[in-house]
C-alpha cells in the first residue's frame, strides 16, 4: 500500500486549500483513510477521518471549516479546508488503516496572516 498526498502550500488566512491522497495496492473503499497534521512541538493529531461506509468524523478545531470527501474511482481521497486560520499551519499526512497502518509523506500546509 502506498500514499500519495499533494496539495499543500502557502496560503494567507481566510483562504482555501485542498489537499489529495492517492491510495494504491489497497480495497480502497473498504477501509478507513483519514488525515493527520503536526505542528512544530506537538504531537500528530486526527484532523479528519472517513470509515469504509463514508462516515466521516472531525476534530472540533476544523469542525464547519474542513471537509473530507473521497473519489472510490480514483482510489484519492480528499481534504477540502476552508477559512483557513493560522492555527491550521502544519504538516498533514495522509492515513490508511486496512488492519496495518500506513502514512504518507506529510505535505506542508502555511498560513499567513
């Protein structure tokens, strides 16, 4: 199973991003995929997550702001984040649990003021 993830950049406060996350090797739709971020001197925490049904859960800092979606055709899945605040800058990384664990390399999100 690999993870592909993209779509990170610099964006000022108030903007949108959206980031993408290619699944390969992987039943794509049964398992659970969800994204993590980490800030500098914090631990990883659970930003968005969607189960092999299509539940979707939030953490409460991004509830209302972040939306996370998937593509079953494309094996990606997304994370449209709206109304981006200072407080989101951080690396997000791709996740995917199918009873092992995989991560992909974290993609950089800034946000300026």
């Amino acid at each position: 199973v690999q993870l592909q993830a993209s779509g990170g950049g610099l964006v000022q406060a108030g903007g949108t991003l959206r980031l993408s996350c290619v699944v390969s090797g992987s039943t794509f739709s049964t398992y659970m995929s969800a994204w993590y971020r980490q800030s500098p001197g914090k631990e990883r925490e659970l930003v968005a997550s969607i189960r092999g049904g299509g539940m979707t859960t939030y953490a409460e800092s991004v509830k209302g702001r972040f939306t996370i979606s998937r593509d079953i055709g494309k094996n990606t899945v997304y994370l449209q984040m709206n109304n981006l605040k200072l407080e989101d800058t951080a690396v997000y990384y791709c996740y995917h649990n199918r009873g092992w664990q995989y991560w992909g390399k974290g993609t950089q999100v800034t946000v300026s003021s």
